[in-house]
C-alpha cells in the first residue's frame, strides 16, 4: 500500500513527492512476514540508490517503509493508502534490479 503526498500526477519543479509504503503481507501464509520484510529492504535499497544523493533525497522522500501483518492494517489505512498490487515482482534469485529500475 502507498500514500503519497500531494495528490498530484505532477509536481512542479523541484518538488518531492512524501511517500509512505506498507507491505502488507497475510499471517494466514507461513513465512510471510520474512518474505515482505525483505521486499521493504529491496524496496529501500533501490529507492535510496535511485533517489538518495549524498544524504538528500531528490524527487521524491521515502517517509516510511515498513512491513505490516494484515491483522495490524487497520481499516482507516485502507482509505489512506493507494493500493499498488506487486504479484507481477519476484524476490527469485537474480531478480535484483525488478523493483524501481529505470
């Protein structure tokens, strides 16, 4: 799930988009947990390579990255975030460059 602040398609000129990520993952599965805690580092790591220089981010600001179960995902967050459906991604061997590559 994503929040984004603003709301916008499109930002003006040297304007970052706040972003806000939860990997939602089921505790009905065995292992979900470790499998959505390693997307949220995959996740990290390429938005800090793509969009973190020398400190800063630029374009966008990574506010949250995080890992919930579903039975901690509230209903309120439901309305906050976007949901943003990964099935298509894999964590396979040899898939390092899927989420966020150019």
């Amino acid at each position: 799930m994503i929040d984004f602040d603003p709301d916008l398609d499109h930002l003006g000129s040297g304007e970052k988009y706040e972003l806000w990520i939860v990997v939602v993952y089921a505790t009905s599965e065995n292992g979900s947990r470790a499998v959505a805690e390693e997307v949220v580092k995959q996740i990290q790591e390429k938005l800090e390579r793509k969009y973190r220089k020398g400190g800063v981010w630029t374009e966008l600001d990574l506010r949250e990255c995080v890992s919930r179960s579903d039975t901690d995902f509230t209903y309120y967050d439901t309305y906050r975030y976007k949901l943003s459906r990964l099935e298509y991604l894999s964590l396979r061997t040899g898939a390092s460059d899927e989420v966020g590559n150019e």
